[in-house]
C-alpha cells in the first residue's frame, strides 16, 4: 500500500522564498535558489511546488535532472529542462536567437541539423551565454522559471554552465532553483561559492520536527485531529529521523503488515517492529519485494544494479525476457509504486527514489551483489552491440561493483578519451581522473598522460601541469616518451593561449627531453608554431636564457620565429597535420605583414585552402577574419569584416565574432560612426568578459577608450582605459595603439599638441622596445605629421619629420588607407615650404580621397595643416579651418572648433559667434542663466586645470577664463572655486556611464 502524502509539511519559510523569488522574477529581477539536503528530506517537493506556482502564474517552466547512475553524461539535466518546454511549446523562433543557435544545438535538438560547423566545438561558456540570452527571451513577458534537480549528480559541464546563469541572472526575467545534496564535490562548491558572492541564495533542509512529522502521517492517512495514536507517531518520527521519504516507506510498511490498521474510525499500532534506520528502510524493502511474485522481484533486483534509472533494452539484454513478459513485469512494479517512466526519454524508467534503488542493492548479500553485477556487466558487452558511451559507462559501473577495478579502469578511459575527442573535456577529465584511481599499475601513468591534456583543455592548467611533473622519468625517444611529449606540446599551446609564457616554455623544453632531442619533423612543426607565438607576446622577465634565445633582440627572435613556422607550414601539411599548419600560416601572415600586406594575405590565403580541403571550419572562419580585418586596415572599409562575421556566425563560435566585433567597431570609431561603434561596444564587451575571451575583451575595453577620445571626451577615456588597465591591456600587445591611437588622439580633441607628440612618442618607444604588427599606433601616420609641423624648417626638428615620413613611406604600415590621409598632407606640408605650391595641392587633393572614409581624421588634419598653409601662403586654408570648425562644432568638440576659430582671427577674417549649444547645458544650470561658453568652461572644471589650462584648451585669454569663473560662481552660488569644479565633477557622473552621451551625437 502506497503512503504519500499530498501536501508538503515544515517547509513554510522555503516555500515562502521560492514565491518571493517568482514574484521577483515578473519584476524583471532574476534570482539563483539553491536547496541543499540529504537524500529524500524535499528537495524535489519544493521544486514541483514552485514549478505549480510558476503555471499559475502563466510563466515558462523548464524542470531537468541529473542522471542518478553515476554515469557522465553532458548536459544531461540542461537537454531535459529544455526538452519538458519545447518538446510541447516548440523552440522559440526569436530573431535574437539566431547567432546563438549553434552554441544552443547541443542542448536543442531541433537546432542541431547544420546548426554547429562540423570539427568545431562549443566552449562552455559559449554555451552559457547563449543559454542565458535563450532565458531572457523565454522571459521577456512573464519571466521563466529553471529548475535543475540532483546537480550533486551532474556533470562538470552542465555545474560550469550553471555557475555561468547564477553569476549573470540578476537582471533578466529568470529563476534558477537547483537541488543538491550536502555531499562535498563541485555541485555544493558552486553553490556554497555564489552564496558567498550574493549571487544566490542557499537553504539547507533540515529534518522535519515532531509537529510536522504528525501533519505529514495525519495527510497521507487523510486522518484528522486525534485518529492516530501518539505511539505511532513517535515511532515513525525516531525511524524516520525527520527524514519526509523515508517518513512515506516506514508508513507504508506498516500498513502493508497490518500492523497499522483502521478500526471504528481511528488507527491502532500493533507491535512494533524494527527501530534502526537507515537498515530499517532496508528490511522494510526486502519485506515488500518477498510479497512481490519472484519475476518482478528479480527484475527490481536486476534494475537496481543498473542504477537509479534504467532503460529498457539494456534490462531485456540483461534478464533475456521478451516483451511480453518484460513489460508486464515492468508494470506490476510500477503500480507498486516502485519505479514509474522516465518522462525525459521514452525507452528510460526510474525508481521514484534514488534511496529505493540504493536499499534493493543492500538488501542482497556482498557477493550476491557482485555476481548480479557481473551477470549484467556481461550480457551487455555481448547483447548490446557498440556500445554508447553511457552504456561504456554502466559496464565500467558494474565491473567495479563486481571487484573488477582493471577492466573498469579501461572502460572509463575509454569513455574519458571519446570525451576529450568530442571536445567535452570537462567530463573526459572526471572520466580519466576515475579510471586512474582504478588503472593497474602498468596502466595508470598512461591515463594520467591523457588525464593531464583533459584537464588543461577544460581550464586547470596548473593540475594538469603538476601531473606531468610527477610522472616517472621514461627512454627519451621510446614510443611511451613519444606519447608523453604529445600531451606536453597540447598543454603548452593552450598556456600559450592563456599567455602562460612560462608555463608554454617549460612544457615546451620537457617535450624536446622526451623526444630525445631528434623529434619527427611533424613534432617539431607543431612545437615550433607554440614557440612562434610565444615570440609575439610581450617579455615578462629575463628570457635570455631559453633555450636558443640567449642574447638575441626582440626583432632576432621573430626573424627566427618566421623561418622556422614557415618550415613548419610546409611540413605539417607534408605529413597531414593540418590544424598545425593552418596555426603556422595564420602566425606567417602576421610576422609576414612587415615586409607588405599582400605577403600577410597570401598566408592566410594559403591557410585558407588547408582548412577548406580537411574541412577545419574553426580555421576557415579564423583565415576569414583575419583576411577581413587586413582588408579593412589597407582600406578603411568594413565589407569583408561583415563577410568574416556571417562565417563566424555560421561557425557557430561565439568568440569569433566577438573578435570579429573588436574589428567592426574600430572601423566605426575610425569612421566617424558613433553610435554603431558604442551599439557593437556595448553589445559584446560585457559577454566577452562572461566568456573569458581576453584578447576580445581588452581589444572592445580599448575601443571603447577610443571612441571617447575620438569625441573629446576625457573623462570618458580615462574611465575606459582604467577598465583596459584592469584587464591587463598595458601587459599586452595594444599599448601602441592605446598610446598612438587612443590618448594621442584624445589629447588632439583637446588642443594638447605636445601631449599628443609624446604620447605618439611612447608608442613608437614600445614598438621599438617590443616589435609590433600594429601599424595603425600613429608611427607610420599621424607622428611624422606632427614632427614636420612641430619642427622649425631649418633645425634638426624638420630633418627628423623628414625621416620620419621617409621611415613611413617605406613601411607597410604606410600604404594603410588612415595612415596615407596624414603622410599625405605632411608631404604637402613639406612641398609648400620648400615652395611648390602646385605640388602641395595635389599631396592634399590624394590625401582627401581617404576623406569620406575616415570623416573625422580628414577634418582634423585640415585644422593641423591649415595653419602650415597659412604661414607658407599654399592651398585654401581658410575654406578648410571654416569646414573643420564647423564639423568640430557640430559633432561636439569645443576645443578644436574653437582652435580653427582662432587661427581664422588670427589671420583676419571673421568668424561668426557660436551661441548654440543651450541643448547640451543641464536644465538646472540653463535656468540659473549659464552661456554656452560659459558651460564649456564649467564642463572643463571637473578636471581642475589652471586658467591657463582653460584658456589654452577653448583658443580664449586667461582673462577672459576669469570672467567666466566669477559669472559661474555668482549663477551656481558657489563660494569658491573648489566648490565649483566639484560641482563640475558631479554633474559630468550624473551624465551616466562612459559614452552614454557621446554616441548619440551626429557625426
């Protein structure tokens, strides 16, 4: 007899939370519930109670479990709550979806036909974002609700994607509710660590006291006040423990004996039995299978050995019974209440509790249990056919429960290799780190070789580089070494990855111990592309003595990284590595971009076509990209970037397109185009962040950096650059073009022509000091502009502009669409001094053709150039001074405008008065009467500069600077000039975030 009770009892205050939550959620305010306790004290009760309130609440539910095997299997609890939605609902449709379809494939399988490029696999956190942005749309109008039991059962994968939701909920429409059990492993360090992070919240269950064990036997025997003698309560409360699930088995034990039972209206306890839990839990099983018929009970006996679920091939391959017989066996045991279907998957059943299975196992002797075990293990190696991997899984399982740990160890090694293949390196490592413990001691420093690679891809670097270092020494040279400098060449290119210098080289140097110093040239292929781009990343310490590398020079290592990666190119694809030889041609093709970008693009030309013939679509996107943004720096246009963002979203790879993202919104920024430069900013630079994708992220942080300073925005940029610094921008490759291209800039936008030389300065000093493929730092552009002007024509200072545009010229760098603009005019510059007017005209006329590209450079150069002309008497440098004043007011950069103003002045012609700009003056200070100019002086103050300052910055004198400081303090009733420049500050924060202001205005 069945004793369930149909409310849930002594959970008032959990209960209370989860609707809070929900009511949270249809705020728009996401919330992360876990519920930590032990094996059947109400977890899963909690959870259906909140998905109940959810459907009264008309909100999207999506319920999944882990599997109770003790199988691995990816994702496993992620498929089923997504499947209960959509298997009914349909998967949403939603054109917001789209680019995160392919990340989505593994987990929808609607999604999965042609939706992830075959040979490329999903990062974990690809797939995180892209789920999170799945629950934001599922939850726009209503919220969702995602609940996720038994995650201690989960796969490592599936906790790393977890992890990723609870960290990112707080602002989308979505609960998360997780079930676990206290058990140490990574399902309670996740919750345990986003509890101390407030990024969830966490509730231990506790038992249920007396009065609620007496409320939860008063509801299952649907019993009122009084019906049911204290005896009975007390007993059920001590075997129990307050333990809800076990509360149900005792009771119906007891009625199943009689020895509970129903007289006049009331309930009598007869004799009681056996007091000890959890053994009497146990008996009280073997006493309901001995009144079940012996097919049935052998059956559950058998299912039991196969684990919490089970399916319904492998239980006919293991017992033998036809159909028949099986399902009629099946449904006997479950209108017995023992195990129900598996709604997730139609061939699948499962005991309705984990602890059922657990005490049909305990029921049988030791070595009745192992013998079953075996019996089982065996028919399904012989019945089954290829085996699955989770059906490797439960042989490895039922090996081990048959005292077999060699044959479980292989197994599970197997399954963990397979894995590691399908990318899931997550699981392969949980796999590998099994069969190791288990693995022969012949066979365990084999696994633990796999083991190492299996964790450095899954992101623990320092383990996997430890269990290297603690493998016993082998014959250099021997297939084993062989095998080992393999996986020591795999570590070192993802530390390379992680910019993990050190680590790279020491793996490096033990894989050329191990091959015996003569590796096969495919080995020395693959070693000497890691090397290659080791060389391109900045020093960090003494290198000088790496093997090979004593005492050469930045620019020495990379000649010599050049010669060997092209060896290494032609080699790898001789010897049919491919993914080698794509890696060698991408590196080519930026070491190659110094001697011209046509050599740089037939590199990647070339890798193209490798990746095309063995069909390696992550490097055919790769060659894509690179091959746009190359086409983009020769000509400002952004055509085959879009083109490279189509194939990286076809890919399916998130990262790349935030790559390709960094790309597009320079290109903007350098375009002039505000608000899509901040549109794509704002878009990818957060996620880039979530997906660890570095190199995307400090490239977006820098091009945010820049978009402020392009406009004139100076509190702007520094806020930026302070997150580039954060991120560790300055210890990267980007410091020239931070230096050249973003605060050069900016101290232009701000009439600071001297800070804006040494900033230019600094940047070539870096490129110097640490040779850069970055051509558009203002080297090979902008600096020899500046020096020519800056410089007297009969000193050395025009001599070194002259070298300088020379050095340009002659430079690939100086064939680049932005960079020819300004060593255009600096030639005309040069032509008009040296009195060639007509040939000034015409270096200004091919200058201006870059004008419709690059809008803001073009206009800035005018203002440069225009007062070179002024003085040489060449060109039309008032037409241009009127047409740059007048870009620069409109787009909002009084500095410069003002500059140009005053040059007119200067030259005598007049220039209208700019009384415009009321719109940009706060309402509160508009209605204290504050000017226009006067507001651009305010607005300077924040940044407390000196009159002079002031004066230098808005092109007026330092008296006039103090009229407006006194007007200021008089309509703000400031009492000093502290007081204002504080108000100042505070109303340049209250604007909003960096470039919240700046990206709606017009270009």
């Amino acid at each position: 007899m069945r004793a369930t009770s149909s409310v849930i009892v002594g959970r008032k205050a959990e209960i209370g939370l989860l609707g809070d939550a929900l009511g949270s959620v249809r705020r728009g305010a996401g919330r992360a519930v876990f519920l930590v306790g032990e094996a059947g004290i109400g977890k899963s009760r909690l959870a259906g109670e909140c998905a109940l309130r959810a459907y009264d609440l008309d909100m999207p539910v999506l319920r999944g479990r882990a599997t109770s095997t003790g199988l691995v299997v990816p994702f496993r609890p992620l498929i089923e709550a997504l499947s209960s939605r959509f298997r009914a609902a349909g998967a949403p449709d939603d054109p917001e979806l789209l680019p995160y379809r392919p990340a989505l494939a593994a987990l929808i399988p609607e999604w999965r036909s042609g939706a992830v490029a075959p040979g490329y696999a999903i990062s974990l956190v690809e797939m995180a974002e892209a789920l999170l942005r799945l629950l934001a749309v599922l939850g726009r109008e209503r919220g969702c609700a995602v609940l996720l039991e038994d995650l201690h059962d989960s796969d490592t994968e599936t906790i790393a994607v977890v992890e990723y939701v609870a960290d990112n909920v707080a602002d989308l429409p979505v609960l998360l509710v997780g079930t676990l059990r206290p058990d140490p492993g990574p399902a309670l360090d996740l919750a345990l660590a986003a509890e101390l992070r407030n990024t969830a919240e966490l509730r231990e269950l506790g038992p249920l006291d007396d009065a609620a064990v007496r409320d939860m036997v008063d509801a299952c025997l649907d019993a009122g006040p009084g019906q049911v003698p204290p005896a009975a309560y007390r007993t059920l409360a001590e075997r129990a423990g307050g333990n809800p699930y076990l509360l149900e088995v005792l009771l119906a034990d007891l009625l199943d004996t009689g020895r509970l039972s129903r007289t006049d209206g009331r309930w009598q306890l007869a004799d009681q039995g056996e007091a000890t839990v959890p053994t009497g839990a146990v008996r009280s099983w073997a006493r309901r299978l001995d009144r079940l018929d012996e097919p049935v009970r052998d059956l559950l006996l058998i299912a039991a050995t196969l684990g919490g679920r089970f399916s319904v091939g492998v239980l006919r391959a293991v017992t033998g019974l036809d159909d028949r017989a099986l399902f009629a066996h099946l449904r006997s045991a479950s209108e017995a209440g023992i195990i129900a279907p598996d709604g997730a998957a139609h061939d699948d059943y499962t005991f309705r509790h984990v602890l059922t299975a657990d005490a049909l196992r305990a029921s049988l002797p030791p070595a009745e249990q192992a013998a079953l075990a075996r019996r089982a293990a065996s028919a399904i190696e012989e019945s089954v056919g290829p085996l699955s991997g989770e059906e490797r899984q439960l042989v490895a399982t039922l090996w081990l429960a048959a005292g077999d740990k060699a044959t479980a160890s292989r197994q599970f090694a197997q399954v963990g290799r397979q894995m590691l293949d399908a990318g899931a390196s997550g699981s392969a490592a949980v796999l590998l780190e099994r069969a190791r413990g288990l693995a022969a001691d012949e066979e365990r420093d084999e696994v633990a070789v796999q083991l190492a690679v299996a964790q450095a891809e899954s992101g623990r670097l320092d383990e996997a580089s430890a269990l290297l270092d603690d493998l016993p020494p082998v014959v250099a040279g021997s297939p084993l070494a062989e095998d080992r400098a393999q996986a020591h060449t795999q570590v070192a290119w993802v530390a390379a990855m992680a910019e993990r210098q050190e680590e790279a080289r020491r793996r490096i140097r033990a894989a050329r111990v191990l091959f015996g110093g003569s590796p096969h040239p495919e080995q020395e292929a693959a070693l000497v592309v890691v090397e290659g781009h080791l060389a391109l990343l900045p020093e960090r310490g003494g290198r000088g003595d790496e093997e090979g590398g004593e005492g050469r020079s930045g620019r020495e290592r990379l000649e010599l990284a050049e010669r060997s990666a092209r060896r290494a190119a032609l080699t790898a694809e001789q010897r049919g590595r491919p993914v080698v030889a794509c890696r060698a041609w991408q590196l080519l093709a930026l070491l190659s971009r110094e001697r011209g970008f046509d050599e740089a693009d037939a590199c990647l030309v070339r890798m193209l076509e490798v990746a095309e013939k063995h069909r390696l679509t992550v490097c055919r996107a790769e060659a894509l990209v690179r091959l746009g943004t190359n086409a983009f720096m020769r000509t400002g246009e952004a055509t085959q970037l879009e083109t490279a963002r189509a194939a990286a979203h076809e890919l399916g790879s998130l990262a790349l397109l935030q790559t390709v993202d960094g790309s597009l919104a320079m290109q903007s920024v350098l375009a002039g185009r505000w608000d899509r430069a901040g549109e794509i900013v704002e878009r990818s630079v957060e996620a880039s962040a979530r997906l660890q994708n570095l190199s995307a992220h400090r490239y977006l942080l820098l091009v945010d950096a820049m978009l402020a300073a392009h406009q004139g925005r100076a509190r702007e940029q520094d806020r930026a650059l302070a997150r580039f610094r954060r991120a560790g921008g300055e210890e990267s490759m980007l410091v020239p073009l931070q230096r050249g291209l973003c605060q050069a800039v900016g101290a232009l936008m701000a009439e600071d022509r001297k800070r804006a030389q040494a900033e230019l300065d600094a940047a070539a000093a870096w490129e110097r000091e640490h040779p850069s493929f970055f051509y558009l730092s203002g080297r090979y552009g902008l600096r020899p502009l500046l020096r020519i002007l800056d410089g007297d024509r009969d000193d050395a200072g025009a001599d070194g502009g002259r070298e300088a545009l020379q050095e340009a010229l002659a430079s690939p760098g100086g064939q680049l669409a932005w960079n020819r603009m300004f060593l255009g005019m600096a030639d005309a510059v040069l032509r008009g001094r040296d009195g060639d007017p007509d040939g000034a005209r015409r270096a200004v006329e091919e200058a201006g053709r870059a004008a419709p590209v690059f809008p803001q450079a073009w206009h800035l150069a005018l203002r440069l150039v225009a007062e070179a002309a002024l003085d040489d008497s060449w060109g039309e440098p008032v037409a241009w001074l009127r047409t740059a004043e007048e870009y620069f007011h409109e787009a909002g950069v009084p500095p410069v405008a003002g500059a140009c103003r005053a040059v007119l002045r200067r030259a005598g012609i007049s220039v209208r008065q700019r009384r415009g700009g009321r719109e940009r003056i706060p309402a509160e200070l508009r209605a204290a009467g504050v000017t226009p100019r006067e507001y651009e002086v305010f607005a300077l103050l924040g940044e407390r500069p000196g009159n002079q300052q002031i004066a230098q910055r808005l092109c007026i004198s330092p008296r006039t600077v103090e009229k407006h400081m006194a007007s200021l303090m008089t309509k703000t009733g400031c009492v000093d000039r502290s007081a204002l420049c504080a108000l100042s500050a505070e109303r340049a924060d209250e604007q909003g975030p960096p470039g919240a202001g700046a990206r709606g205005r017009p270009a």
